[in-house]
C-alpha cells in the first residue's frame, strides 16, 4: 500500500515538473536553463518513483552476477544460460530433402505402373 501512494505522489511530483518546465520554455523561450525548484522537483520525483517501484516489488530480485545467474538457470530448468542453443532445430538439407522427394515419387510411380497391369 505503502508503495503504491510513493509510486502515485511520485508520478504527480513528475508531472508537475514537466508541465513547469514547459510552462517555462512558453514564458521564457530564450532562456536555456530550467529554474532550480523545477529541476529538483524532478529529480526527487524520478528518485521516489524509483523508490517506490523497487520497494512495490513482491518477488525475489534476480541475482546479477552471471555465474549465480547461471547456476540458478541449471537448477531450476536442467539447461545452462545457452540451452536454448541446443535445444534449437538444426538447418533443414535441402539436397537430402530433395532426393527423399525423389525416391518417393519414383516409388509411387512403380506402384502405381504396377497396379495397372
């Protein structure tokens, strides 16, 4: 609950500063520099929202080094971080599918001469 007002204040905060800082360029359209408050409401806002985010966050956060990381997928799936390599279908031979084709259609071919005598 507690993250979900953080995260909506936030969002506000953020709001408000771009419509500021808008306001502003409309106002003062030779001047290239935001005014202070505007510039601190949004940084604070973007901190709070990301704030508000990470703690809203129910599940367990994933681990970031990439040997844990690959340990975790081996328990958990049976395959390391590139089974999805060998899990792939290989490329198809297109000569060998060919020739199959072939020997097919010639043996249709002698059954079919055959059924008619």
């Amino acid at each position: 609950m507690a993250s979900k007002a953080l995260i909506s204040f936030s969002s506000l905060l953020l709001i408000h500063s771009c419509y500021s800082a808008h306001e502003h360029s409309l106002l003062m359209p030779t001047t290239t520099s935001l005014p202070l408050d505007v510039a601190i409401e949004t940084i604070v806002s973007v901190v709070l929202l990301c704030f508000g985010i990470v703690l809203g966050n129910r599940e367990e956060l994933k681990p970031i080094s990439w040997s844990v990381w690959s340990g975790l997928l081996e328990r958990e799936k049976g395959c390391g971080q590139f089974g999805y390599l060998e899990e792939r279908v290989g490329f198809l031979d297109i000569r060998a599918k060919r020739a199959e084709f072939a020997k097919w259609i010639k043996g249709a071919e002698v059954g079919s001469s055959s059924q008619r005598t």
